[in-house]
C-alpha cells in the first residue's frame, strides 16, 4: 500500500523554526524526486521545495531561499523540510509529493503549519 505520512507540523512564532518529515511506503523511494508544496486559506497550492532522485538536488522558491532546506534519506524512505525563521506568511498546510516519471503523481495528507505571535 503507497503511504506518504507527513508529520512534524505545529504552531510557532515568526523567527521559529519546525522540521517537517515525509515517510513513504509502498515505493521505490529513492526513484521518486520527492518534493514539498502548501496551500494558505483562498490561496492556490505552490511549490516550496524539491530534491531530485539520483544527484539530490535542490530547488527552492525565491520566497523560502536561504530560510528553507530540504533533505532526503532514502535508506529510511523519508524526506524532509527543515524551516528556520519562519513568518506569517508561510501559514499554510504542507503536502509532500512524489513524481517520477510515467508514474502517477502521489500526495500526502498534510500538516498544518501555523506562524502566529
């Protein structure tokens, strides 16, 4: 059974910091890029972070650069969203996404992300 588990979500105040974590199953993990996306209240879903299979990198969006890290473990099937200073602004539920080509595009959950004073 594919399973994408999202956990790590939370409450914190602007300057915070959360680690978000993915655990996949059912997958070939280290196959999939595995990436991350939110959605704010009224507000489209957006791409945060990727990582890609093989070479492991990395893209951002400008609005998380240098705040934002994303990782992956493939030997634990896990990926991960380390998020420092983190703002209002980045409110939102977290999805965790695999892709991999000619595959079906897999979604988790998500987790509740909540940045308040």
């Amino acid at each position: 059974q594919v399973q994408l588990v999202e956990s790590g979500g939370g409450s914190v105040q602007p300057g915070g910091s959360l680690r978000l974590s993915c655990a996949c199953s059912g997958i070939s993990f280290s196959m999939y890029t595995m990436s991350w996306y939110r959605q704010a209240p009224g507000k489209e879903r957006e791409l945060v972070a990727k990582i890609y299979s093989g070479d492991g990198i990395t893209d951002y969006a400008d609005s998380v650069k240098g705040r934002f890290a994303i990782s992956r473990d493939d030997d634990k099937r896990t990926v991960y969203l380390q998020m420092n200073n983190l703002k209002p602004g980045d409110t939102a539920v977290y999805y965790c996404n695999a892709q991999r080509s000619y595959q079906a595009v897999l979604w988790g959950q998500g987790t509740q992300v909540t940045v308040s004073s």
